[in-house]
C-alpha cells in the first residue's frame, strides 16, 4: 500500500492548487506506455468474493499484480493502488484519474461451497 502519509499530504496538496506535474513523471510515463502496450483490454482482474464480504483481486495478465481487502466498495481504488506499486509510482504521483477504468471493470467469481 502506498506511504499513507505521503499519500495523504500530496492529496491535501492537490486540494489547495499544487500539481506534481504527475503526467511528466518518468515512472508514470513508462507506467502508461506499458499499460498503452496491452491494448484495448489494458489490466484485466478477477476478482473473488467471499461469504464475509473480503475481496481478493489478482491481474489475469500481468503477473504479480494482487490486491485485497474487507470492503467491497474499496475494490477500484485498492486495485489502482496495486497498479501503481506495481510500476514503481511514488505516492505523490499516485493519481486515480491517471488510471481509466472502460467497459466491464471487473469479473466477480463468487465461490460458494455446498453443505452436506
């Protein structure tokens, strides 16, 4: 997960005017090149949901790219932040709106268990 204070302090920074200039950022470029360079699909998850409302979203095509939690409204924000460790992206560079969701952002597989 990002350093949250670092992370918290750029979002307050963001807030009253302050641009990181986050778009010219080297690991940020090369984050979207490579992002650019899948295609159209860009980062694919499968995404497993359990009985207690815990997630487990891990990319189908790039590897290493794993992300959880307990909240299932936290999913695309903690899936964006895997994205970002993954590359390399220090937290003030970490901005949502550098990564776009399109179509169908997710596939839910619900794995359910039959009692005797």
């Amino acid at each position: 997960m990002k350093t949250s204070i670092s992370f918290k302090l750029a979002k307050i920074a963001r807030k009253v005017g302050y641009d990181f200039h986050s778009h010219n950022n080297d690991a940020v470029v090369a984050m979207q090149r490579e992002i650019g360079e899948l295609g159209d699909s860009g980062i694919n998850f499968l995404i497993s949901i359990d009985r207690d409302g815990s997630w487990y979203a891990e990319s189908t095509n790039v590897d290493k790219i794993i992300s959880g939690g307990d909240k299932q409204n936290e999913i695309d924000a903690m899936i964006k932040d895997a994205i970002f460790t993954y590359y390399g992206v220090d937290p003030q560079h970490s901005v949502n709106s550098l990564l776009r969701s399109t179509g169908d952002t997710s596939t839910v597989k619900q794995m359910v268990q039959m009692t005797a």
